[in-house]
C-alpha cells in the first residue's frame, strides 16, 4: 500500500527566504506526482504536476522535482511571501494501469509560515 | 483551471441524522470522486463516483454509510448517513482533467 509522508510538518520562515519542501513514497510505481496548496475554506489548489518521466516543473517562482526511483519530490519555492502561507499537500497517482485514475495517496501535509 | 462548486459549504448536525452534499463540476466529466479530510488528516479517498453505474468504493468505506448519486456528467451527490461525532470531517469532491486532480472548495461537517 502506497504511503507519503511530508517533512517537515510545519514551517515558519521570515519573508524573502527560500525554502524546501520534502515529500517522500513507499511504492516507486507513481503515475504522477503533484503538489498542492491547501487554504483555509478554499480547498485545495493544483501547483505543479510531474509526470513519472519527468525530473522536474516549474511554475514562476515554484520548482517541483523527481526522483522516482528514491521515492522523493521536493518543492522549492524562491524569496517566499506572505501570501505563501498555506498548508501544501503532496499526493500520488500509483500506476495501476488505469484503475488509480484520480486516486491520489496524499501526505499529511507542510504548514508553512511566512512572517514578514 | 476547472471550477468545482459544493453545498453546503458547512454544516452542524445532529448525531444519528444524515447530510447530503452536492458537488457541481464545470465540464462533463465520467468520474467525480469524493474525498474525506477529517481533523489534523490528510486527504482519503471515499469512492469513484461513475455516470451510468456503481460508485466504487475504497476499502473502509460502504455504501450504507456514504451513499452516492451521479444522475448526470457534471453532478454528483455524497450522503453521509447515521452520523456520529466520528464523521466530523471536510468532505471534498473532485474531478480529472488530463492528468491533473482539481477539488471543490470542500463541506466543513461537524456532528455533536
């Protein structure tokens, strides 16, 4: 059974700083792999997906990387603003050859702080 | 981008009552899922909601107890019967497009 864990759990920052996010799965058989961003009484939003084949994605200040065979992703987020602060979400699609369409395995979660 | 919407967007209710909730997508789609978010918890997929069958169901989760209608491609509804305080969750409905997952804004439900 695929499993995620996301370290750290919670982090708090001073504005203008760069910071990582760790994601890390059980099962390497990923179809994808995305990150999210998750406010308060507004769902969840999608920030980057990443196929399996891919290495990396990057959305304006946003980086997401992968390595399948180590089971790990990072998030980079570049000179963090306050409105960063939000919990992020790591979650994965194991490849079950069509049956784990839109079956996401998510991790628990990143609560990051930017504090001007 | 996609737009997800679902009523209520929170509620109170009694222990032993059901709450039903709707989830209106944007575009038709042949499977909406629902997810359960309880306190302090990562997201968990209840069931695949399919047009034209059977919700699927994850291992935990029954029919009895969650319900689910899909009577067209951009509608579904998931009822949460019988509650008990244990059923005190963010419950959220979500659609594919491509390869990417997108979520409504979620059911905040707390049962006393």
């Amino acid at each position: 059974k695929q499993e995620v864990t996301q370290i750290p759990a919670a982090l708090s920052v001073p504005e203008g700083e760069n910071l990582v996010l760790n994601c890390s799965f059980t099962d390497s058989a990923i179809y994808n792999l995305q990150w999210f961003r998750q406010d308060p009484g507004k769902g969840l939003t999608s920030l980057l997906l990443i196929q399996s084949s891919q290495r990396e994605q990057t959305s304006g200040r946003l980086n997401a990387s992968l390595d399948k065979s180590s089971g790990r992703s990072t998030l980079y987020i570049a000179a963090s603003q306050p409105g960063d602060s939000a919990t992020y979400l790591c979650a994965v699609t194991d490849n079950a050859g069509g049956t784990s369409y839109g079956k996401l395995t998510f991790g628990q979660g990143t609560i990051l702080t930017v504090h001007p | 981008s996609a737009v997800i919407s679902q009523k209520p967007s929170r509620d109170i209710c009694q222990r032993g009552t059901s709450l039903t909730i709707q989830c209106q997508v944007d575009s038709q789609v042949t499977m909406m899922f629902w997810y359960r978010q309880q306190p302090g918890q990562s997201l968990t997929l209840i069931a695949t909601a399919n047009q034209g069958s059977e919700a699927t169901y994850e291992s935990g989760f029954v029919i009895d107890k969650f319900p689910i209608s899909r009577p067209n491609l951009t509608f579904s509804t998931l009822t949460v019967s019988n509650m008990s305080p244990e059923d005190s969750s963010i419950y959220l409905c979500s659609k594919s497009s491509g390869d990417t997952q997108y979520f409504g804004p979620g059911t905040r439900l707390t049962v006393l």
